[in-house]
C-alpha cells in the first residue's frame, strides 16, 4: 500500500523547506560532522529525481585542508573580480559580505555532473536536463541537512576548473556545487541577503502566471 502523509507530517516538511538557509562561514563552528551523518545527506541525493533515471551526479566529500585551502585561493580571486562588477553602495555592502565557509565548514562536497556516453531518455531536446538533476540531488541534502540541524553554504563564487584540478576529477565531470557542511551557532529566522535588503522578496502573483504570460 502506497505511503499516505499525515498534515502534521506536511506541516514539518514546509517547515524544513521554509527555514532552510545559506549558511556563511562566520555561522560554522568547530564541532566535527560524524561520518553517518554525511552519508545521510549523500543517501538522500541518490533518492532525488533525474532525467530517464541516468542519475548523472558524483560526489567528492573533501576534509583535507590543503584542497580547502586550493578552492579558498579560488574564491579569493573570483571574489575580488565580482566585486568589481558592483558600483556605489552595493559595491561596499558586497565587500562586507561573508559568502562562503570553506576553511571553517568541517566538511566540503563537491558537486559534479557526470554526462551519460549515449542518449538519455528525456534529455535529447533540452540537453540541460542532466544538469538539472544535479541540482535536484544537492536541494536534497539541503533539505536532509536542514532535518538534520546541520547547516549548509553553497559556494559558487569559484573556477570551476580549480575545483576539477583540485579533486582529481575526470575532464568530462561538470561541477554543478560547491558545498560547505557543518554544525552552526545557529540558523537565522530570515535569510541573510534578505534582512539585508539586497533584494526583494517576490511574491506568488509575481512570478505565476495562467496559460501564458
């Protein structure tokens, strides 16, 4: 017999879903991620969706400093350009911003996409749909994390190509996410970029439309 959900049960999900965050480095604290919790989060990517089934994700789960400390060396040059493309106040309040937590998370995963050597049922008129189920498996371990009271940074201020070097990946890998775990001093009730005013929040009658535009 098929599962059938409690309200009480879709109530925590919303809830899971609603104060999921972006966690910044300066929220991490030194508190080790167990091993089976990591697996947790990596066992609920393998349940997401994807596209024919071809599950095209792979994942590198990094502790070792000196790789952290190759994709912060990263991040530090592509922080500084992006920078640059800010002007004014919102180029001072970018230059505030703590936007990743590479070097304090205790545990890095990155994120790869895996293209299939032949057809994929579904993807042979939107090729992006691989990339798509990628992004899938990592809201996922967002989600899983967030269950798990463990807080979760998505970097994507870095090359990817340094990231690929670092890890030894295959040149055919893509990487899709560049994710810092750990333990936090606590989750904030709003998103950080939010409480900031660094942009609106856009409502439901913003962005649904009925049978066009």
């Amino acid at each position: 017999m098929s599962k059938e959900f409690k309200s009480s049960e879709r109530d925590v999900l919303e809830q899971i879903m609603r104060l999921r965050r972006d966690v910044r480095g300066n929220r991490f604290i030194e508190q080790a991620v167990p091993d089976d919790i990591v697996n947790q989060l990596l066992e609920a990517a393998l349940l997401a969706p994807s596209v024919g089934y071809s599950q095209p994700w792979q994942f590198v789960v990094i502790r070792d400093q000196a790789i952290k400390q190759q994709v912060f060396d990263s991040f530090t040059v592509e922080n500084n350009n992006a920078s640059e493309l800010f002007s004014g106040a919102k180029q001072q309040d970018y230059k505030q911003l703590k936007l990743e937590g590479i070097l304090e998370a205790p545990v890095n995963i990155a994120v790869f996409y895996q293209p299939s050597d032949g057809p994929v049922l579904g993807q042979t008129s939107m090729a992006e749909m691989g990339r798509f189920s990628v992004v899938c498996a990592i809201q996922n371990m967002w989600l899983m994390a967030r269950a798990l009271n463990v807080g979760v940074g998505w970097v994507s201020i870095v090359d990817p190509q340094v990231v690929k070097q670092a890890v030894n990946a295959p040149e055919s890998s893509q990487l899709i996410g560049y994710l810092c775990i750990g333990y936090v001093s606590e989750f904030l009730d709003e998103p950080e970029l939010k409480k900031m005013a660094w942009q609106q929040q856009k409502q439901q009658q913003d962005v649904v439309f009925y049978n066009g535009f």
